[in-house]
C-alpha cells in the first residue's frame, strides 16, 4: 500500500502545480484579451512618435529602400532575414545537437506598413520571430537543405530566410519610436482579423480554465486519498 500510496502522492502534487500553471496562463490570456479590446484601430497617422501602444489594419509595404529580393527563395519581398545555419554544432561538448550560425544576411532597410492615411516603418524585431505564438505569421519562411542526408555523420548546411512581402493585409499592435512600429511585450503582425485575434484569446482563457478546474480537482483528491492512506499506513 505504501508503494501505491507515495507515487499517487506525487502525481497529485503534480496535477496541482500544473493546475496553478494553468492559472496563470489564463491569466496571461486574459490580459490579451483586455489588451486587443481596449486598444482600438486607429489610423497610421494619428500614431503619435512615441506611444507605448497602438493598433492598426494596414497593408505590408516596401520600405524607404524599395523591393529586395530574398537571397534564399529569390522572390521579391519588402524585407527578410537569412540565415545559414550548421547542424548539428561542431561543439567540443555536445549535450545537444543545435546548431551553429555560419551567416546571417538582413535587408539593408525595414519594410514599412501603410493605410489609406499614411505609412509607417515596421522594426525589423518585430518581422524575425513572431509577436506571440497564436496567431498567424505574417512573414514567410523558406528553408532549404544542403549536404548530404546523414547528418549524424556529415553536418548538414541549411539556409533559412523569413520574409515580409508586401500587399499583404494585416493586423498590427504595438509600440511606436521615432515614428516606427515596434515590438512592446504583446505585439501583434498577423493576417487574421482582429476579431479572430480577440474570438482567439477568448478561448484560450476558456480552455485554461477549463483545465486548470479539472487539473486542481483531480490532483486535491488525489492528494487527500494518498495523505488519507498514509496515515492509515504510519
């Protein structure tokens, strides 16, 4: 009984610390939500230089420096970023396999956002990892594999470029300095509306609520019924 008892122990304990988890991602998507209801679309130039936070429906556009062409993809593009990566890393202590970047490339100048008021610049920060994980990207992303296909034997070379093109229609929220569109904590860039990003947050705070209720639940009476036996047992 004692062997039974401890491990379901344990697993309560765990089913409750993830359930506290869960709390606080829920937490965390109901900022979001607070976030994209209360900042409203405004115009691109009613953007002040300097704000903590705005929002906009535009259209990706070239920057100042016109269209550049993606040296990986060769499609033409209003910025990207390429990176030409070995794997796995040629490291004297290999815990994992990773990844050494042999060159990195970026467009000389960022791409820009535009609406039917005026344009602003987008920080190229905000086009090379996505603004949060749950929303459609609205970079594209091309990768090609060079080498032979052991690579447990011979490090493979992989180009990776990201790329903003533009004439895509887009949601953004972020910040502005100096009159460009930067990232600020929970920064958005994707092609879904913003009722979907908003309908999104909605019911991400529903489903981790859900899990956290039936995650607490079971790990407390798990818990009470291993506490319960070993009393039993010492």
């Amino acid at each position: 009984m004692l062997t039974l008892a401890v491990p379901a122990l344990l697993l309560g304990a765990c089913m409750l610390i993830a359930s506290g988890t869960s709390v606080l991602l829920r937490l965390g998507g109901s900022r979001e939500r607070t976030l994209v209801h209360r900042c409203g679309l405004t115009p691109i130039t009613s953007w002040p230089r300097k704000a903590r936070r705005v929002a906009g429906v535009g259209t990706t556009a070239y920057g100042p420096g016109g269209p550049v062409l993606g040296p990986v993809s060769g499609v033409e593009c209003a910025w990207y970023r390429m990176r030409l990566t070995r794997t796995p890393a040629r490291r004297l202590v290999r815990e994992e396999p990773g990844e050494d970047i042999l060159v990195e490339l970026t467009a000389p100048q960022p791409s820009a956002l535009t609406d039917e008021s005026g344009t602003v610049l987008i920080d190229p920060d905000l086009s090379t990892e996505p603004p949060n994980p749950h929303d459609p990207l609205a970079t594209n992303l091309t990768v090609h594999l060079l080498g032979p296909s052991d690579a447990d034997t011979w490090a493979a070379i992989v180009p990776a470029e990201i790329r903003l093109e533009a004439g895509k229609r887009v949601n953004a929220m972020g910040s502005t300095r100096r009159g460009t569109l930067c990232r600020n904590g929970f920064s958005v860039l994707t092609t879904d509306h913003v009722d979907a990003v908003l309908d999104g947050r909605v019911e991400r705070v529903a489903s981790t609520r859900q899990l956290a209720r039936t995650l607490g639940l079971a790990g407390l009476v798990i818990t009470l019924l291993s506490v319960g036996a070993l009393l039993l047992i010492l």
